[in-house]
C-alpha cells in the first residue's frame, strides 16, 4: 500500500518555519516573501567601523547571571572555560588552567590581569561569588550547578571547585556561568539593579542607553585580556517578527541577520549581494511518550507512533529541507554520544496499524501536548498518527503552563520536551529529561542505572560508550518519537565575515567584520 501524505488530514503552511528552542523552548516565526535588491552596491571594501546585527531571539535583562545561553553573555562577559559544538576539550578564558585534585575537587587557575569593564581587577573572589549568587538566589543556571557542593576563593587566584559526586560535565557547566563583579552587583542591589549598568569582561562591553526591547549597542573593550573586538561597535537589533527582521536584512539595514525564517533558504538563493546557511541550531524537539498510563504503557502503541512518523516529511514541510532527523537517538551528531551505529525507523504506516490492532488500541484517543508556538509541529505529527489509527487532541500551551507541565509533570500521552545543547552539546542533556520531574513519563530501573552509570563515568572513551547504550536502551523501548532538529537560518551581506550560525540561539560576534 502506498504511503499517505505525511501531513495528512492537517492544515499546514510550508510558509512557516519552526524556530527556535531554549531549554525546550522556543519561537515560531513566519516566514515572508523577499525581493531581491542589491543591499551591498555601495560597499567600498574597507572594513566598516560599525556592525548592524538582527535577531529574532530575545535580548534578555542584561544581569550576566540570570540568563542562559544569550548572545549578550558570550561577548560582554566571559566564564572559566568555554565548550561549544564540536570541542572535545575546554577552551581556556578567565581560567588557564585546571587540576583536579580527587574525583570531586578540581582548582581553577585566575588568568593574571583580566579586567572587568569599570576597570577592576577580576580575582577569584568574583568568581566564587557569580557561581554561589547564581545558586543562592536560584538564577536559570542553578538548575546545572545541583551537583556542586562549594565555589571557595582559596587564594586571590585559585577558585576551587567541589561536587557532591564524581562530574564528568563540571567544564560543560562551569562554562555556562559568567563571572560578574561582586562589588558592583552588590552595590547594585543585586541583578535587577546590575541589569541597569550590566559590567563584564568580555571583549565588548554594553554601552549606556539601551533597551532590550529594541537594541543594544556594544563598544570594543580596549582592556580585554585576549584577542581585541574586530570591529569597535556592533549594535544587536530585536525583531519580535521574523518577516519584518528579513526585510531590514534584505533592504541593507542589517549586515548579519540571525534567526531567519526558512523562507530565506529559498527566496535569497542565488542571490550574490547575500549568503544565507543552515546549520544543527543546538536544538531539537525531542517528542516524550507518557509511558505512565494507556495507550503508550504498551510498547507496541510505542512502535506503532514511531512507524507512522515521516521525519523527513516534516523537515520538508516545517523546516524547507533543512531540519536533521533525531536519526533514532536523542544526540545528534556533532553532540557527543552521537553514533551512527543507530538509524531512524522506518515510516511504515501497515506496520502502525497492525501493531495498533495487535495491542487494541485503534482508535485510541491521545492528547498530544507543547508549546503554542510549536502549534504546527503538534499538528503535523498529529495528523501522521491520526493517519495509522490513532485520534489525537493537540494541546497548544502558553510558556507559563508548558513550563510547569515540564517541571511538574503532565497527563498527556505525548509531550513536547525540547532540548537545547547549547554550551553542553553532549547526549546528557535530554537523557536527563527522560525520567525527570515530580511525575516521569519514564519508570524503568534498568533505564536509571544505565543513565546513572553514564554519570559516574569520568573516562571520556568509557563514558561515550555508556552513552550509545543509553540511545540504544532508548530506542529499543521506543520512549521517544523520533522526529528532528530544527535548523539555524542566518544570513550575511556580502563583504560580512566572522560569523558562525553553528552556535545556534547564541551568536558570537567579536571577530566579525563588514565592508563599509
């Protein structure tokens, strides 16, 4: 029997395009038809003195502490270490070096002469203090420091860093918070006061006057401790609207336009006055099964759902071609505990609906549950499960309720997770989702050795290894719908170099230049 159409029986526009996720969540943004202009005629060569760069992901308040993953962070401020896609090994910033005393003490080593943009000296106090701030006041990167029992200053130089057990990912989290000035923070007031005079050590840092509704400018910072800005100020525009940001970008208002709709794919090929990209955004949408009660306590319901799936009928539809399948596993590649030992399931609709038939549950009725802003994804899957037997209910959600399904648990049977790599990359990160919360979808005592052994593991070799069992136990209990990864579009003007949309939601801009 020949295969239906993959969105059968659901209205979805090939005009939108699903964008982007942070710790699962994300942005839908419509795409637009672009007329083709020549919005670098008037480029003379030399390099320009000033960068215009769009995005379509949130400027959050400026605290350094209280935000995650934030282009803001990665050029205004600056952690011990850096780990972003594809590193096998901690790149050094604040930090130069690290030991590790006992499998649960590691000493960082304070870069001599780092300055904070007041002109401070950064020393080992303000260290310790931006990660104990971020644990005592629970900002966003609290919920990655639960294994850390201490961040003590021991001399003006040295930080020493203690866990409760052995950390294989203590450089991916120690990455992740960005150091602040104590002194100022606390004369401040604290963050919201900091987010008015936001002081890092990045290599820009954030001029005054700014609103994080509209744009922030940043200023080359001459006291930088490593490579100095390549262009002296860059000014980040926020477009709450995608179709207005690629607009600007096409008329020449904008020389780096982040976060485009997948339209652009399309409408800007070719064109020579741009070069549009698609690359893995760090973000993937990781479909949960509720295996706590009916139909998907069966695994053959399980099966069922995942042999009804076109993934790649849903890049084509959602993403203009550019999504990467979850290819049968959580990790993707260039995340570590990727293999390609594993492969996506095959679409076999047949196959759905006799498994469906043999477990007695055709025409059972599921309730398919996400965030509004994935409304299309929801539907889409929704109508290729609807196609082998099964009748779903979508379930489109504000953040504030999809956050506390999320953190609370839910009773829908299929639940939009969400997982964002970014400053992680490693298979970790949605493994950790699998049986979390005060209600987990997922009760398997062998799942939770298998997950925990992948924890104790601090030999990197050994530790890949236990990961690939984790994906390999996951798909053979089939607890998650394999579907995609959603694509970064970026685009930058002719003359534009310096930029690398492989980051995803966060874009590094120090050593990008334009023409003028």
């Amino acid at each position: 029997m020949a295969p239906r159409n993959p969105l059968s029986g659901v209205s979805v526009d090939r005009r939108r395009f699903l964008q982007f996720g942070a710790m699962g969540a994300g942005f839908l943004l419509a795409g637009s038809a672009l007329t083709a202009c020549s919005a670098d005629a008037a480029s003379t060569g030399t390099v320009a003195s000033s960068l215009i760069i769009g995005t379509t992901t949130s400027i959050n308040p400026l605290t350094g502490l209280n935000s995650s993953y934030q282009t803001y962070q990665y050029n205004a401020f600056d952690s011990l270490v850096r780990m972003l896609a594809d590193a096998t090994e901690p790149v050094a910033r604040i930090a130069t070096s690290w030991t590790s005393i006992d499998d649960v003490t590691t000493d960082f080593t304070i870069r001599d002469g780092v300055k904070f943009h007041d002109g401070t000296t950064l020393t080992a106090e303000d260290v310790a203090f931006s990660f104990t701030e971020s644990i005592e006041k629970k900002f966003v990167t609290a919920s990655i420091l639960t294994n850390i029992v201490s961040v003590t200053a021991i001399d003006p130089r040295t930080v020493r860093v203690v866990t409760k057990t052995p950390e294989p990912l203590l450089m991916n989290i120690v990455a992740q918070v960005f150091i602040v000035p104590k002194a100022a923070f606390v004369a401040a007031g604290g963050a919201d006061g900091f987010a008015m005079n936001p002081i890092g050590s990045g290599p820009y840092k954030i001029a005054s006057g700014f609103d994080i509704d509209t744009s922030v400018t940043f200023e080359a910072f001459t006291d930088f401790w490593g490579t100095p800005a390549a262009t002296p100020t860059v000014e980040l525009r926020y477009f709450s609207d995608s179709s207005a940001m690629a607009a600007a970008f096409e008329s020449g208002q904008l020389s780096v336009a982040h976060e485009l709709p997948g339209s652009a794919l399309q409408t800007l090929a070719g064109n020579s006055d741009f070069e549009v990209s698609a690359a893995f955004s760090g973000s993937q949408n990781m479909m949960q099964f509720n295996t706590a009660k009916a139909p998907f306590n069966d695994i053959r319901v399980r099966q069922a759902a995942n042999a009804a799936i076109d993934s790649q009928g849903l890049i084509d539809a959602l993403t203009y071609g550019a999504g990467t399948k979850e290819d049968g596993q959580l990790p993707i590649k260039s995340v570590f505990g990727y293999t390609d030992t594993i492969t996506t399931p095959k679409t076999d609709q047949d196959k759905a609906r006799k498994l469906l038939a043999e477990a007695g549950a055709t025409g059972a009725a599921i309730t398919i549950s996400g965030l509004n802003l994935y409304k299309p994804l929801l539907e889409a899957i929704g109508g290729q499960l609807a196609a082998v037997g099964f009748k779903p209910t979508i379930q489109s959600n504000e953040a504030a309720v999809w956050i506390s399904q999320f953190r609370e648990g839910t009773d829908a049977d299929l639940f939009f997770r969400g997982a964002s790599y970014t400053g992680v990359f490693d298979a970790d990160r949605p493994f950790s989702f699998v049986s979390s919360g005060n209600r987990p979808m997922v009760s398997d005592p062998k799942w939770t050795e298998l997950y925990a052994a992948s924890r104790r593991e601090l030999d990197r070799d050994a530790r890949e290894k236990k990961l690939i069992e984790c994906s390999e136990y996951i798909k053979e209990q089939s607890y998650i719908l394999y579907t995609y990864a959603r694509p970064s579009v970026g685009g930058v003007t002719a003359g534009t170099k310096g930029i690398d949309f492989s980051t995803g939601i966060m874009l590094q801009f120090d050593q990008a230049t334009t023409t003028a």
